[in-house]
C-alpha cells in the first residue's frame, strides 16, 4: 500500500511537506503543492483516515441513528442530514435500529469504536438507555424527534401536542363529532403526545373519544389497514379518522375504498408528517406537516456545537408543525347545523 513517504519520494519534498498539502496546516509553494498533488494522483495514495484521526482527533464523521429507514419521514429527514452534514465537512454513517433497543445498543457500540465525532439519534422508544454509555464516553450527542426527557442532553423536537390538537380543530370545523385515532407504538413519544393534543381538543368541544374510537397502531401501513377493520366494526356511524402518522393514514384510505367507502365523501382522514407520497396519493392527504429541514439542520447546528466544545446548558427546541390541507377531508354527509359546531 502506497504511504506518505512513497509520495514524498516522488514529489522530491519532505513527509511534513506531504503533511501540510493534505490537511492545510501550514502555506506551501503551489508549485511544490502542484507536485505533491502529482505524485499523490500518481501513486493512488489513500490517506489513513483512523491514523489521521489520532492526530486531529477527528473523523469528520457523525452517527446517525433512526428506528426505520424504510419509512419515508425518517429517509426524509436522514437524507437531510446527510446533505446538510456535507455542507458542513461531515460524513454520516446511518443506522437503522429497526425500532430495536438490542440494536440500538449494537450500533452505538460500532460508532463508539469508529470514534465519530457526534451522534444524532432518533431512540426506538422513551427510554434510550444506550444514551449512558454516550455521555460515559464524552460523545457530543443531540436527541432529535423522540423526546427523552429525563436525559440531560439537546433535543430537537416538533410540538407534537398542538399538532394532534390543531388535527381535531380541523375535523370539528368540518362538522364531524364521531371521530377515532389511529395511535401508533406507545413507546413512541410523538404518537402519544399528539393523541394527547387530539383528546384536548375534543375534550374542550364536550366531543366524547370512547376506548374504541382509539386504536394502537404501529406506524406502518398495515397498521392503518388494520384499524380500519376494527374501528368500522367497533364504532358505528364514524365519520373521521386522525392518524398519528402518513403510513397509517394512507393504509387506512386504502382500507376504506376497498370495502367500498369513498375518502372523504363517505369518511375524512388526516395524517402526520407529511410524506413525498401523501400529496401523489388519491385522494391526496390532507395531514400535518413535519418541519423536517429544520429539525435536520437545527440537530446538525447544535450538534457541531458541541463538537466544537460547546458546554452550554442543554438545549431543547419544539419546532411547529403545520397543516396541509389537500383532498381526504369534507364535511360528513350529514352536517350537524352549524350552531353546533365547536
Ligand atoms: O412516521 C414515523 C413517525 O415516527 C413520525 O411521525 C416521526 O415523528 C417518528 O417519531
């Protein structure tokens, strides 16, 4: 394997010569840069990124962790960063913990020994114990999207609560009072914080949310799919559906035009997220929108931060959602008289 002393032969200069052209340290004649330049193409030389590390104690590498790539929120969001990391000099080794803490643990493992200089990581659940073995090691970390709030550490998160609450505004200001929510996992502290916003909403309009109009979904299609089925046979006369998340919502209009109800014609559903395949879909998805480039590049902002040495007292931002409105809500068929709407 060529080292840097091969290309120092070459190029007729010394190793810190060699040294100063790779890493900018020091001004170096453009035409003895020209020649090192030369002998570098020339002999095909690789720098050892581990060795280079060591000496500036920096990969220019940052993890990223999500609980599913194959979701379009989170391959939104991880392509965001990934973009805006290399704006910034940062390369990003993604992980995907399919939704599971042993992984979770696994990976951060690898990115602890691969000496990244930060971790941005979306937990799998409420309780990203993993976050220990970080902060033991010194690792600047940034929590993004799932709340871990008992951690002291920056988190970047959207307003889930007002999001859900802003979602069943929408539905009553359309007329419709028999209205379900398709959750997802519990341990998902987005879900449960825009159900939470939901059932304030309705609470305050004296509209009942019974145990059966609440279904615990998984954030995956079928999930949507699935609800379907149980809401139609567990409560009657349902006139909209909020989903916590876009997979759902879509698996659900799916769901309902196949046993023969249009959307919204004969039953509204709004999302969360705001995914590229919700406005293709048809009808097209009515549904909160995630600030995703900010959440991406306020992560990366106080991440690198961090990085920089940083030690400001943890940060912890709660980024507004923001409604779409597209074509999967109506009024219900029969609209209550409008005094009566909240
Ligand atoms: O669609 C996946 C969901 O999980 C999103 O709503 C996002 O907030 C993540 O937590």
């Amino acid at each position: 394997m060529t080292t840097i002393r091969d290309v120092a032969k070459q190029a007729g200069v010394s190793v810190s010569t060699v040294s100063h052209v790779l890493n900018g340290t020091r001004f170096v004649e453009p035409s003895t840069e020209a020649r090192v330049r030369t002998a570098i193409s020339a002999l095909n030389y690789r720098p050892n990124s581990i060795a280079r590390s060591l000496r500036r104690r920096s990969t220019s590498t940052i993890g990223l962790l999500v609980p599913d790539n194959s979701n379009p929120f989170f391959a939104e969001v991880a392509r965001l960063i990934e973009d805006i990391g290399f704006e910034h000099g940062y390369n990003v080794i993604l992980c995907n913990s399919d939704g599971l803490p042993a992984r979770e643990a696994a990976y951060i493992d690898v990115l602890l020994s691969k000496q990244v200089d930060g971790l941005l990581t979306i937990s799998a659940g409420n309780h990203p114990d993993f976050l220990d073995a970080v902060l033991k090691a010194g690792m600047p970390v940034v929590v993004v999207d799932r709340a871990a709030d008992e951690w002291p550490v920056d988190q970047v998160l959207v307003d889930n609560e007002t999001g859900g609450y802003v979602a069943a505004r929408y539905l009553m200001g359309l007329g419709h009072q028999r209205i379900a929510c398709i959750a997802g996992p519990r341990a998902a502290t987005p879900s449960a914080r825009r159900l939470v916003g939901f059932r304030r909403a309705l609470d305050e309009a004296g509209i009942a949310l019974p145990d059966v109009a609440v279904f615990g979904g998984d954030f995956h299609y079928n999930g949507g799919v699935l609800a379907v089925k149980a809401l139609l046979d567990q409560y009657p006369g349902l006139t909209a559906v909020f989903a916590t998340n876009d997979r759902m919502a879509l698996g659900a209009i799916s769901a309902l035009q196949r046993a023969g109800l249009r959307v919204p014609a004969d039953l509204s559903v709004i999302g969360f997220d705001n995914i590229p395949q919700s406005a293709a879909f048809f009808p097209a998805l009515t549904t909160i929108a995630q600030p995703v480039e900010a959440l991406a590049r306020e992560s990366l902002r106080l991440l690198i931060e961090r990085i920089n040495g940083s030690a400001a007292a943890p940060t912890r931002l709660n980024l507004e959602t923001q409604l779409i409105e597209r074509e999967s809500c109506a009024a219900p068929a029969v609209a209550l008289p409008a005094r009566e709407r909240p």
